[in-house]
C-alpha cells in the first residue's frame, strides 16, 4: 500500500491540512505500508521554498513519518510528454477566452437556471479563427460526456457523477502552468499510489481524475475522502495565525496533543492523551470515519494538552527542562498548566522576586509571626494553617485564598503545601513583609 499527501507550498499547514497528512500517515502505517510527500509546486508565481521547509518541520515534529518526497516542479518534461501525446489523441483543446468573457457567460447561465458548465465555445474554432486572437490559448481537457464516473469511496460510500454536469477541467494556464488536475493524475499513476486520501472538497476533482486515468489506461487508486473540518467560534481559533501547526507549535501545544486530537474527531472513538503515534497506528481504520461535519474546537485541543501533561512523567519531559532539573517541582506543576511553556510562570514564582497580592495586613501579619521555624517538611503547611485558624475568624479557604495570594500573586494554581516548600522559608517571609 502507498498513499501520498500533497501539499501546496503557498503557505503554513492549517489543521484541516494536517489531518489530511495525519489520517493519511495513520492509514498507511496500520496496513503495512508507505506514505509519500508531494509538493503541488506547479504555481510557480506562488509556491515558496520557505514553505516547503516549514512542512518538512512540521510533519517531522507531529512525528508524522515520510517514507519518500518529490516535487511536481521537477517533473515537468514528463507533463509535458503525456500533455503532448493527450493532445495529438484529441483529448485536449485550446481556449481562447478570457477570464472576464468566462465570468459574463457563467452569470448568464445562471440568470437563466442553467448549470454553469462550459459551453465549448472553443472547441469548434477553426484554425484561422484561432489564429485571430492575438492572447495565448489555455488548454482544456475534454471529457466524455456521455460516461458515468464512480467509484466506491471508502468513507462516503458509493460516489457517482454524470460527466455531462461537469466543465471540461482546465489543465494548463496561458503562462504555460499547469493546474493541479492533469500533474496529479499523473504522478499518482507513476509512483504507484493504491490509496488517496483527502477532502471532500475534492470530490469533482477525483471523478475528473479517474476519467484521465482510465483515458491514459491505468489503474484507478481507492479514494477516500475526509469531510471538512467547521471552525468552531471559540476565542483561541480568532487569535492570528491561530489555526496553523507553526503558531500551535510556538505557543507551546504538545505534537501529540494535537494529533490525538485530529485522530480522532469525525470518528466514534472517544478522544484521549496519547503520548506516541504508536497507539494511534494500533486503533486507527478508515472504516470508523464519518462522512457527516466535524466541528474542530481549538478550546478543546488546550483542554487535551493540560489533562496530556498533568499525567506526563519527569522522565518524558526532563531534556526540556533544560536547567530545572527538579522532579518535585514538575509533579508539583504538572496539574496546572495549559501549555509547556507556563513552567517558566510557575518557576519564577517559586524562584524569583515577584508582585504579591495583600489585601488584608493584619491577618498577613499574624501568619507570619506564626510561621514555623524547623524543618520543612510535607506537613508544615498544615501546621501553619492550623496555628493560624485558631486566632482567625474567616473559613479555612478563605485563609488559603489570603496567603496563596500574599504567596503566588494568583488566586489558583498548584498545592500549598508542595508549593510552600519549592518557595522556601526565606522567600516566604520576604514575601509576607511586602506590606
């Protein structure tokens, strides 16, 4: 088995993109098999080498394994070799209008209730009336309108199109570009490719490019395809660039939050933290997607990388430590970050001079004069609180709200009784005196 993702390289990957290349990832490794990346650079004007290293990044840091990789932009002499020979055959025609004579024509069929499918104006040109148009031609490919295209998609279920509703695809721009529809077909029968799979979005352009395959007389892929991931309207999807896996991956996600994520909505599974694609591989089949929307949370993804790292052992995070080689400081965190990178928030309040909150002195004060003076331990938390409830007359909580405040400067975070201790006593006193 080989499926291939192919990307555009007019951009960073968006979710929707690495969902594609995760389930492609996923599907081929539980059968046994090889995932191949395509780079669709054929835009020349448009497709960016930055972008082409940003997607190697980024699939290498989802651990999203490639076997093999290509772009289109160096196989050009073979498009042009199976362009040249489709033409001769007459299964491509040259097209002389243009972009704003196209639009007026599509608006007029749909004033009149007509499907806007081209007309094949340009197909009946004679050879001098072509030499008239001083504009270079573009190039379509002429279906048979008489065929039926389907195929048994292994998400959706039977596809079936009438080739008479479709246009004759555009296959090569007047600058001499290729779109996406006839380098595709090629190279997916070249390298051999048994598996596509992609979004639904792509469903017209599948049954046009299993009517070039069996054209050129070759082997119809199996084709799956995806339904579009629906944005949900949370706050964290509205922050810039907040939907592409390079802003994911420098706001501090974890790659395996991320993909237990995408693995598992539009399916049945429930969605749990897993720590290695390994067991993602393991409980993956095409069989279990469905073809009905999927609405992606991006809340829902924060949510997945807090309960991922509060059960992460020190061993798994120790290297990203760097200096804060501490195992009782990371069990101690663990339980109240979002994000990786809210260690260093939590570290300066156990490590650094930092702005408290206090907002009743007295009470402050009598804490502080009660503070025990032995030996830390465990259970000096609970000593002081209990020396201090007796000459208080506010609730337990309330007195813990007061000194996590007149500690931390926050009203929430990790236990006060480990916290007390990763603080220490100097800290502890300087920071109740700040009054």
């Amino acid at each position: 088995m080989l499926t291939r993702f192919a990307p555009s390289p007019t951009g960073y990957l968006h979710v929707g993109n690495i969902r594609t290349a995760l389930v492609c990832y996923l599907y081929a490794y539980s059968c046994g098999g090889k995932l191949l990346l395509r780079f669709d650079d054929t835009d020349i004007e448009r497709s960016n080498a930055t972008y082409i290293d940003n997607i190697i990044e980024d699939l290498k840091w989802l651990g999203i394994e490639i076997d093999s990789s290509f772009k289109q932009s160096e196989r050009f002499d073979r498009y042009n070799e199976v362009f040249s020979s489709l033409m001769k055959e007459g299964h491509i025609y040259a097209c002389y209008e243009s972009k704003e004579e196209l639009d007026i024509k599509r608006k007029m069929q749909l004033k009149q209730g007509l499907p806007p499918i081209y007309g094949r104006s340009s197909l009946t040109l004679l050879s001098q009336q072509q030499e008239q148009y001083e504009r270079k031609p573009y190039f379509r490919f002429k279906l048979d309108e008489n065929a039926i295209i389907s195929w048994n998609d292994e998400i959706r279920g039977e596809v079936k199109f009438l080739v008479k509703n479709i246009s004759d695809p555009i296959i090569k721009r007047t600058d001499g570009s290729y779109t996406y529809m006839l380098p595709s077909a090629i190279d997916d029968i070249d390298y051999n490719i048994t598996h596509i799979i992609r979004g639904e979005d792509h469903i017209t352009n599948t049954a046009v490019q299993i009517h070039i395959m069996n054209v050129l007389k070759a082997k119809v892929p199996k084709f799956a395809h995806l339904s579009l991931l629906h944005i949900g309207e949370d706050k964290i999807s509205k922050r810039k660039g907040g939907l592409n896996i390079k802003y994911l991956k420098e706001d501090g996600l974890e790659s395996m939050a991320i993909n237990s994520y995408l693995a598992k909505i539009g399916t049945s599974d429930v969605i749990k933290a897993q720590t290695n694609m390994k067991s993602l591989v393991e409980s993956f089949s095409i069989q279990k997607f469905s073809a009905a929307s999927v609405k992606f949370d991006l809340s829902d993804v924060y949510r997945l990388n807090a309960k991922m790292l509060s059960s992460m052992p020190f061993e798994l995070v120790k290297e990203r430590l760097n200096s804060i080689q501490s195992s009782d400081f990371w069990y101690s965190i663990r339980g109240n970050i979002e994000k990786f990178s809210d260690i260093e928030k939590w570290w300066k309040i156990c490590r650094a001079n930092i702005e408290t909150v206090i907002t009743d002195k007295e009470l402050i004060n009598l804490a502080l004069s009660l503070l025990p003076k032995e030996k830390w331990d465990e259970n000096t938390w609970t000593r002081w609180v209990d020396s201090i409830m007796p000459q208080v007359k506010i609730k337990r909580n309330d007195l813990f709200m007061q000194l996590r405040l007149a500690l931390t400067g926050f009203d929430r975070g990790p236990n006060l009784a480990k916290l007390l201790l990763l603080i220490g006593r100097e800290r502890v006193i300087l920071r109740l005196k700040n009054n």
